[in-house]
C-alpha cells in the first residue's frame, strides 16, 4: 500500500501501523477523535480499524483557527489562500487555510446549526467547490514537502466538509477527483461520496467508484469496497459481483471485500467474515511493517484485536446469517473482552429491531394487496 505521509494517516489505536510501513498519526485530541469517528460511514470504519490504517485524512491537532469565527470567515481564510511563497515557504494566508479547511469540516457536520437557508448552504458549497477546481490543477500526484502536504490535507479537510453539505451538485466534483492523479485524493474522493450514501446522485455515481476496485493503490481498492457498499442498494447484482472479485485479493483487501459485501446482503465473503469474527485469528496474526527504517515483526495488541473484531460484528450482524448469527451470541455471551461483549449485544438488538421493522411493512404491504385483491 502506498501513502503520502504518516500525518494523514490515523487507525483507532494510535499503536497500530499498516504492513507496508506507514505510521499512525499521533495521539489526538478529544475534539480530533470526535471529528475522526464523525468521518467514516459504518462500513467504512473497518478500513480504520481492520488495516491499522486510515484512508482519509483526520485530525491530528487541534486547529488555531479562533473558534467564533464565522462560516463565512473561513471560506474567505481559504479563498485568500494563493499558494504565494516568499524564499521557498508557505505565507501566512496559505498556512492558515488548511486549518480553516478543518474547521469548515466540524462545521458543516452540524450545518443546520450554521446556516439559515438552503440558499446559503448552496452558496458555500459553490465556494468550496471553486476552491477545489482552482486547487486540482496544480495538485501534485505524489506529495513531498511540507507545504505540498499542508495543501493536500487543505483539499482533502475541505472535500469532507463539502460531503457534509449533502449537496446533489457537487457530486460531479467527487466524481472528477476519483480520476486524481494522487492516490489519497482517490481514497478522500471515495469516501465522501459514501458519506452522501442518502443523495440519490451520489448514489448513482457508484457506477464511477466500480473501476477503483481495480486501484493501483491497494488501500484505494479497500475503501473502493467499502463506498461500494454505501452506494448501492441491498442485493444490488452489480455491486456484489465487483465486489466480490476482490474475495482473490490480499489478505486487507479480502476483509474489506468481506464486510463490504455482508452489507450488500451477500455472504459470498462468510467464509472471510467467519474467520474475522474469530478471536483466536486475529490474536495468531502477524503484522509485518517497516518503522524508523526497520523492519518490525510483531502480533496484534489485545486493544488491536478488540477493535477488528468489534469492526467485524458491526459488518457481519447485517449479513442476517443463522451459522454468522450463532457465532455473534456466543461473542455476546463470552468473549473475554466486556467491548466486544457489548460491540455483539448492540449489534444483535440493533438487528433484531431492524427485521422486526421490515417484518411489519412486508406483512402491511401483504395486508394491502389482500384487500386491493377484495
């Protein structure tokens, strides 16, 4: 796998490194953990949680942006922002632009709280979106220094923030950067269309995701999956037989495909899902990665294996599988872990009312055709 840089990487557990070398971000902050739970879709956690990487950008700090500054502040922080440089460094404008970009992301998570039209939510996203065109041009297909990494970051903060607006117009610009020629801007692309999983142009612009699958990129290909998976509908054909022609791949991508296509209602990934679900797995389970120039060998912690098989329950409780079914009471009742214990219960609770929902509107749908039938 490759990335830009460990700053724009993260997992859950800050201990936690991918096998082809990349660091995880440092310990974060109270309000970095919250924005970073806040950025992944459900089945996107499991990139997080399963690789020991992350593929979007998250915080890593808190931001010096003055917090009562104004939406409208700190689109005018970002539209200032040239690039300019004076004897080879950023200008102040430019360094306080990707800090302004991350503010914009917490913001616009809460966006009824910060605008008070439609109007105006329409107009911030055209400036945003403005920004990133003007931006895409001069990106870089493999960042390097510290100010082509700040820019990055800026770009990547702000299409998250975009995503949150849930705007149908601008999907047309997510579908463009999945075309970028840097592959965490791919990976950024991916995951906020999945986070417009509800707007039906998103939606529909899971045709665009289909060739990431086949990525050059391998954590591309796994939040590929993943966004597959927010995208399409339950039982889409399509989506599950793109999907599970990554079951072939490595052993990441695999899980991902796995719990992609349980979501999809499929379990041609169970034989996956099941071993995932498998204390003993993941605690048998070599990590082989390259920290400080050297090579490290090493098994996961038990907070490590806690956290994937916690990931894992959340895909695999929707898969509605009796042998899946089984295997999640019995981590329900006597994992070692009181998380995963917990992780299982509310999975199971959550399931349970979710076909007891659907039960009800097929027997009332039922119900109707027996009465038109009168």
């Amino acid at each position: 796998m490759s990335h830009s840089n460990g700053s724009e990487v993260s997992s859950l557990d800050s201990q936690s490194h991918g096998e082809d070398g990349v660091d995880a971000a440092p310990s974060k902050s109270p309000a970095a953990t919250t924005l970073m739970g806040k950025l992944f879709v459900v089945p996107a956690i499991v990139v997080c949680i399963m690789l020991g990487v992350a593929v979007v950008v998250v915080l890593f700090g808190t931001s010096s942006i003055d917090k009562p500054a104004t939406i409208q502040e700190l689109l005018v922080s970002i539209e200032a922002d040239s690039g300019a440089r004076e004897y080879g460094m950023l200008l102040p404008a430019a360094k306080e632009s990707w800090q302004a970009a991350q503010e914009l992301a917490v913001r616009f998570d809460q966006k009824d709280k910060h605008f008070n039209s439609e109007d105006e939510i329409e107009d911030a996203a055209n400036r945003v979106v403005s920004f990133l065109e003007k931006s895409k041009a001069g990106a870089p297909s493999l960042a390097v220094t510290d100010d082509e990494k700040r820019g990055l970051m800026r770009d990547h903060y702000l299409m998250l923030a975009l995503a949150r607006l849930g705007r149908p117009s601008t999907v047309s610009t997510f579908q463009a950067l999945l075309k970028s020629p840097n592959a965490d801007t791919r990976r950024v692309a991916l995951q906020s269309l999945a986070e417009m999983g509800s707007v039906a142009a998103a939606k529909a612009a899971v045709q665009d995701v289909y060739p990431l699958l086949s990525d050059s990129d391998s954590a591309v290909r796994m939040v590929a999956c993943l966004t597959v998976a927010a995208l399409a509908d339950r039982g889409d054909a399509t989506a599950i037989r793109q999907v599970a022609a990554l079951l072939e791949g490595d052993r990441e991508t695999q899980w991902n495909a796995a719990v992609a296509l349980a979501r999809l209602g499929s379990g041609r990934g169970k034989l996956i899902l099941l071993n995932m679900l498998d204390r003993g797995f993941w605690e048998k389970l070599d990590l082989d990665y390259v920290e400080d120039g050297r090579r490290v060998v090493r098994q996961l912690s038990s907070s490590e294996v806690d956290d994937r098989l916690r990931a894992a329950i959340l895909s695999a409780s929707t898969l509605g599988d009796a042998e899946v079914d089984a295997v999640l009471t019995r981590l329900r009742d006597g994992d070692a872990s009181i998380h995963v214990r917990e992780a299982a219960r509310v999975a199971i609770e959550e399931e349970s009312k979710m076909r007891m929902s659907q039960n009800r509107q097929s027997n009332a749908a039922q119900v109707a055709l027996i009465d038109e039938g009168c």
